[in-house]
C-alpha cells in the first residue's frame, strides 16, 4: 500500500477531532510557547539595545581609561575624528550632610562636561534643564541625585551637602539618565555633577580610584567596524577600551543572554515533561485504536502502512499543538509588552520575531518526535489475530532497531541544537544529563512503587482501602509510570531551581558577621596610612585591618601575543583588574608553585598570578605578561602561584608584583576593616571625619544589593520552573482522566460488593497520596543531587541542603496528585454500579 492510501486513511480518523489529545495538546503547546516567549523577550532586549544603542551609550562610541584622563594625543585623535566629544569621570565617594550628627551615604558620581549628554537628555524634578541645574548658586556648585539618595541623605532642594572637602547644592532629582543602563552594577546610588567642580574636592587626587569615558558623537555612515579597529591599533597598548553603538552596554546585552539561555534550557526541561505527556496520550490513543490496526491488518495492510497512517496523524496533531504554542509564546510577549517594559532598566522592542519562534518549533518537533516514535513503533507489532486483544499494553520489550536509532539521533540532536541555540554546550549538556538522570531515577521508582504495592498487599488485611489503593497501584493499567514520570519530573527541576537559588542565598550571607569585613575602605592616600591606622589601633572593637596598595591594570599580552589569542574570553581578561605589590610574601598568601621574590629584589618586574585563574587561562611559570597601568606597558614574569579565595569577601589580588616595579606609580591604599558591628557607626564617623577623601564601603550594603539582583533571578527561574510544574500537572490530569474508566467499573464492582462510597474514596486518594509522596521522594533526591552539581561544578560554592524547599517540593507532590485524583472521582462514584456492570458483559 502506498503513502498515499495511509494520508487518506489518517485524514479520515482525523475527522473525528482532538478529543483525547486535549492533554497532547496542552503539554506540547505549554512548552512550545514557554520557550518561544523567553526568546522573543530576549529578541525585543535585543532589538531595544540595537536601536537605541547610541543613547544607551551617551554616543557612537566611548573610549574608556582608568585612573587617568585621556593624554593631549587621545584627545586630538578623538576630536580630529568626531564632531563632538563629551568626557564623563566615574567614581565612588561618599556624600555627607553635616550636622550634629553627620549623614553619610555611598554614591557612585558621574561628573560631566558642558557637551554631555551627546545624545538623549536628562530629565529632573522639578523640571529644569541640565545646566540650571548644575549651575549652582552663590558660588556654591549645584548638583543632582537619584530619589532614593536624597531620601537615604534626608536633604530637601536647596540644601548642601559634601563630597570630600567640596560643598554642593542639591538642584533637583534625577528622573532619568540616559546612558544610566550602559554603566552597568552599582553599589550606590548616582549623584551627577559638573567635572570642573571637583577641582577642590581631593577626590581626583593622582592614584585614587576613577575612571574616565570619553563620548564621541561620529559622522552620519561612519564604519564602526572599521573606526574600532583604528582605535584598538593605535591606543589598546595604552589601557584604553573601546565600545560603541553596536552594543551600548555590552553587559546588559551579555547578561540577558545568559540568563535567556538558561531560561530556555528550564523551558526544554518543561517541554521533557510535556513530552511524558504526549507519550501517555499516543499509547492510550493507539491502544484505543487495537481493533482499527488489526483491522487495517486483515484487510491487507503491511506493517509500514499502519507505522504511516499514526505517524501522519500525529504529526498533524504535533504540528497543531506546536502552533497554538507559537501563537501563545509571541503574542504573551506583545500582551503584556507595556507591563515588561516598565520593569526593564532598558528599551525592548516587542514584535514578532521568526528566529526565536523557529528554535521552538525545532524543539517542539524534536520532542515531539522523540516521546512518540517508541509508542508508534509498537503499531506494527499488531497483528490480525489480536484483534480483540489489548495490543499496545501488553507488548513488551523493545522496538525494532531503526526506531531505537531514530530516537537516540533525534535526542542527540535536540541537545547539539539546544548547545548551539543557548551558545552553552556545557550548561546543555548538564541540563541534558540532569533530565537523563532525573527520568531514569523516576522510572526505577516506578517500578518498585508496583512491586512494593504488591508485596504490600497481604499486609494490608483489615485495610481495605489501603489494599484496594496498593492493588491498582501494582497494576499495569493504573498509570503509576505516567503520574511519578511526569511530575516526578516537574518537581525535579522545580526542587533543583529551588536549592541552588538557596545556596547563592547562603554562600553570599552565611555567617557574615565572623568571616566578612564591615567595611573596604579604597582611596586612601599614601600619606593617611599612618593616622588611619593609628585611629583603628586604638579602638578595642576592631578585630584585625588588612591594607595593600591598589592599582588598576589591564593584561593585554602574554608571551609577547595579544592576551585573548592566549587565554580566550576569560574573565580575567575583561576590563581592568587590581593590582597590588608587596616585599614580602603575606602571611596568608599560601604559593602553589614558584617562589616569592627576595624582600630587597630590585630586578626586572616579577608577578605571582592566582592560581585557579592561572590554569583557567594556560599560564605556567616564567611567561611574560604585559599589563598596562595608568598608560604605561609592564612586563613581568610569572614567578609564582597562590591561592586567591575570593569567596571571604576580603581582599583578593589576581596580580601581585615586586615593589619596585609599581611604587613609582601614582596610587592609592585600600584597607579591610574587621569590627564588632555595635563599633562600625563610630569608625566611619571618625575616618570620615578626618579623611574627606576617603570612600567607605560597608560589605554588608553591598552584599544586599548582590541578593537584590539575585532575587530577580530566582524569581525569573522560579517562574520559569513553574511552567515544567504546570505541565506535569496536566500531565496528571490526562492521566487521571484516562482511567476515568477503569476507576468507574472498579468503584461500580466495589460497590455491588458492598462498599461504601466513603471507603471508595479514601482508596482512591490513598492511591494518588501514595503516587504523589513517590514522585515527590525521588524528585527531592534528584532536585538535591542536581543543586549540588551546578553549585559545585558551575557556580563553585558550597552546598548545603535547603531542607524547607526540599520538603515543600515532596508536599506539593502528594498535594498535586491528591486533587488531580479526587477531581476525577466524583464521576464514577455517582455511577449506578447495574448499568457500568451490564455494560462491560
């Protein structure tokens, strides 16, 4: 028989309708559009960063340096190529109201140039241009804030306030910024100001901490491309750093795509899930089917005719159930793109976009295709003579060996495109292995719950309910498989989501107070070292103080070669890094190979580098790195490793040289400060006080500013995880509803034998109680096991069990397969038990 003859008889069934590929539908439809929203988010971002990627900036392009202002050749460069330039200074300092008792408050300060902002403007309350602003009053500079820092400092318009030895004039509040989104994580607040006006201030000082970021507004149809390579060429070696409209704010644009990345590869976790449900519904289906397969067998119809016609329907219903999807996943977006927008610190333009709706389609196909081809193969091991048999359960074993094969190239390809959409072959990988894990550890489970049912029987005597509970639980009809599979399986990842957001929780605030400093104290002079010290020497509150010099360098060659020829994309490499020297060895730096300096070396520059990022990056002892610091190449060779914990939140130097080859150079000293908490209020009080100049950080602000962000994406992958859950519900709920039947004849049976509806009830829940506790079981151990993967292996923290997550997770599975049961009780509970009994004769 050809192709031809099985389409027609596949759209003859189909005429019928979806009724019993309701749940088929839902599950593949749930996941198609879960990852087709989080892509189409993701384009929008996108799209949003491209077309506004000049304001996002504050121009075409910027050209960054630390610790320095542009030299008179970058800056004729700059003008000789632009129309206009603007220079911006950023820094942290600490803005003080004075009084009786001083108010002091973080703030990170943008000071600007007349020509700022190239593009865009700044909007304030009350409205006034930017100038008026800035202007001052009575030789006093004015200067503008963000809300929440006023509100922090308690000022009110007109009043002064101080930064450094400098007093300024709060004008106005700053009701938006227009390149604030390209300036990327701050600790505190933002105070703009006039760059002119710091001239008193101290806070320029040379060596402190600052960088500058020079704007240039280019002509109409300049190549960028072109223009960036120039630059690179002619200023790289000095430190400088080059980025424009292209990506206007290159951390923004990296962040959203790993995180979409990871939200897709959750979604795929749901799409998995989904795709338990979608086998169920195909095996109910064809088992349906028995009779119309072993009829089409009778009348001459060859194994490879049968395999069609299914395949064709359920390829019609797939490609169904994966539009409805599609249309869900792009038009969420643009439902609630207003909504979106306004909680996004940046522009998002939300359409429709064919490249994200196309990946999950692929993966909708592909899932599809991997949990139907295993139940459709079955189709031809029906024969004429099983007619009145139940075919499809009561096969065994395993398919034909071309089905095996197409299953297992159709997995490794959903996982090489899942690595190659997400552009993480190691965090799909993962993903593909915890699902691997979690489905195989599900299955074993469902196995022993019947075999445990079953050995549990005979001691249920005088239970009848618990007995009734336990048989249909052993059971080949009862769906025990499908219920701990799917949402074992959703509550796996749910459970997994759920200990490793614990666990960043945890490893960022655990035991603060003993292993954290209170506070980092950056921008201090050469010549305060001495009072500073003194003033913490003196006060019986302060456990310990750590300083060191500080400066900031680029790595920009290893072994005379371009250092990402080397070393890649490593983080190290990205932006400037500190650096430090020191004399002697310190008593906590632990060598891991090489030797530290002698303590009166006066040679050519030596380094020891950290030695994690050492092998990360393929350094080995006597390579030459070239850093340049405040403009100026120096190169030194790598004489040793240490170890470098940067998890104790104190000070941690990737590169640490010999004096020599540093003290020459302007900088400044950071110190760590360990004290009792009642003593911080005094210590900042009384630093401040004689050291203007000074920034004070306080770990603990900044730690809950970290757990701020991170709360944002655990509520992100929460949600993400919840659509998994949601489908492994459904995926109950098919199941529930499929042996609606079945429950019907047993509920009529028990009670033409006497039974009680209260009894039949309690079995029913007993059953589902005890189905849900299992799923929940095994997904608390693979959401513990999969937590601590990724927060050893991925994050590199410490892990601990979040016990009320874990718990919650078992719970909810008992909860979930409780009322998806008992929804579908009621109907064969009020069945008459003559006429379900007539009919099965």
């Amino acid at each position: 028989m050809s192709l031809a003859v099985a389409t027609r008889i596949a759209r003859r069934e189909l005429r019928g309708g979806v009724r019993g590929f309701r749940i088929f539908l839902a599950c593949l439809a749930l996941g198609v559009a879960a990852i087709a929203a989080v892509g189409t988010v993701r384009s929008g971002i996108d799209a949003g960063l491209a077309r506004e990627g000049a304001a996002l900036l504050g121009g075409d392009a910027e050209m960054e340096f630390t610790y320095r202002f542009a030299t008179a050749d970058e800056r004729a460069w700059m003008d000789a190529t632009a129309g206009a330039v603007s220079e911006v200074v950023d820094f942290r300092s600490m803005a003080v109201v004075d009084g009786v008792e001083p108010t002091r408050a973080l703030t990170q300060v943008k000071a600007v140039d007349r020509a700022y902002p190239l593009v865009g403007a700044v909007r304030l309350e009350p409205d006034m241009p930017l100038d008026t602003a800035l202007g001052g009053q009575d030789g006093i500079p004015g200067a503008v804030m963000e809300r929440v820092l006023i509100d922090r400092l308690g000022l009110a318009m007109g009043e002064r306030f101080r930064l450094g030895t400098q007093e300024f004039i709060l004008s106005a509040a700053i009701a938006h910024e227009p390149d604030g989104a390209a300036d990327g994580f701050r600790l505190g607040p933002r105070t703009l100001l006039r760059t002119g006006s710091l001239a008193a201030s101290g806070l320029l000082a040379s060596g402190t901490l600052y960088s500058t970021k020079y704007r240039l507004d280019l002509p109409e149809g300049v190549d960028l491309a072109k223009l960036a390579s120039v630059a690179r060429d002619r200023f790289e070696t000095t430190g400088m750093r080059w980025t424009d409209a292209r990506n206007g704010a290159p951390g923004i644009a990296e962040f959203v795509d790993r995180l979409s990345a990871f939200l897709i590869l959750v979604g795929l976790s749901g799409l998995a899930v989904g795709g338990i449900g979608v086998s169920a519904a195909v095996r109910a289906y064809l088992g349906d089917k028995t009779a119309t397969i072993a009829t089409l067998r009778t009348l001459g119809a060859d194994r490879a005719t049968v395999f069609q016609v299914y395949f064709i329907q359920i390829g019609v219903l797939s490609v169904l159930g994966i539009g409805i999807g599609l249309v869900i996943g792009a038009g969420a977006p643009l439902a609630f793109g207003p909504l979106i927008q306004s909680r996004l610190p940046i522009p998002a333009d939300f359409t429709i976009y064919p490249t994200p709706l196309a990946e999950a389609a692929v993966y909708g196909m592909l899932t599809a295709l991997i949990f139907t081809l295993w139940p459709l193969a079955r189709t031809e091991e029906i024969r004429p003579a099983t007619l009145f048999r139940d075919a499809i359960t009561g096969l065994h074993g395993l398919p034909r060996a071309r089905y095996i094969l197409a299953t297992l190239a159709g997995l490794a390809a959903l996982v090489w495109l899942a690595a190659w959409f997400s552009g993480s072959a190691r965090l799909a990988l993962w993903t593909a292995g915890g699902l691997s894990g979690a489905l195989l550890a599900l299955t074993i489970a469902a196995v022993l719950i019947r075999r445990t049912a079953r050995a549990a029987k005979p001691r249920a005597q005088g239970r009848p309910a618990l007995r009734w509970a336990l048989a249909a639980i052993s059971g080949n009809g009862e769906g025990a498989g499908a219920v701990v599979l799917s949402l074992g399986l959703g509550l796996s990842v749910l459970a997994t989501v759920g200990q490793i957001d614990g666990n960043l929780r945890r490893a960022i605030s655990s035991n603060l107070p003993d292993i954290a400093p209170s506070y980092f104290f950056v921008d201090i002079q050469k010549d305060q070292m001495e009072g500073f010290n003194q003033r913490l020497a003196d006060d019986p509150a302060v456990g310990r103080v750590e300083s060191a010099p500080m400066l900031r360098g680029i790595i920009t060659r290893i072994n005379g070669k371009p250092a990402r020829e080397i070393a890649g994309e490593h983080w190290v490499l990205q932006g400037d890094r500190g650096v430090t020297y020191s004399a002697a060895r310190p008593e906590d730096a632990k060598l891991t190979a090489g030797e530290w300096w002698p303590t009166n070396y006066d040679g050519p520059p030596l380094v020891s580098f950290a030695a994690e990022e050492a092998a990360e990056m393929g350094l080995s002892l006597g390579d030459m790195l070239t850093v340049n610091i405040l403009g100026r190449d120096i190169t030194a060779e790598v004489t040793s490793f240490r170890e470098v914990d940067f998890s104790t939140a104190g000070m941690g130097f990737i590169l640490s040289m010999n004096p020599a080859a540093l003290e020459a150079a302007p900088h400044s000293f950071i110190a760590t400060v360990y004290a009792e908490p009642q003593a911080e209020a005094a210590i900042l009080r009384d630093l401040a006080g004689q050291f203007p100049n000074i920034t004070a950080i306080r770990v603990r602000d900044a730690i809950d500013r970290v757990t701020e962000v991170l709360s944002g994406l655990a509520a992100a992958t929460a949600l993400g995880a919840s659509a998994a859950l949601v489908t492994g519900f459904l995926v109950l709920i098919g199941a529930a509803a499929a042996a609606v039947t079945a429950r019907t004849y047993e509920a009529a049976l028990l009670k033409t034998l006497g039974a009680t509806r209260r009894r039949i009830l309690l079995s029913f829940a007993l059953r589902s109680a005890l189905l849900g506790a299992a799923a929940g079981i095994v997904a608390l151990a693979a959401g513990i096991a999969g937590g601590w993967a990724v927060s050893h292996y991925i994050l590199e923290t410490g892990f601990s069990v979040i016990w009320p997550s874990a718990l919650t997770i078992v719970t909810g599975g008992i909860l979930a397969t409780l009322l998806a049961g008992l929804c579908f009780a009621w109907g064969p509970l009020s069945a008459r038990p003559a006429r379900i009994l007539r009919a099965r004769e």
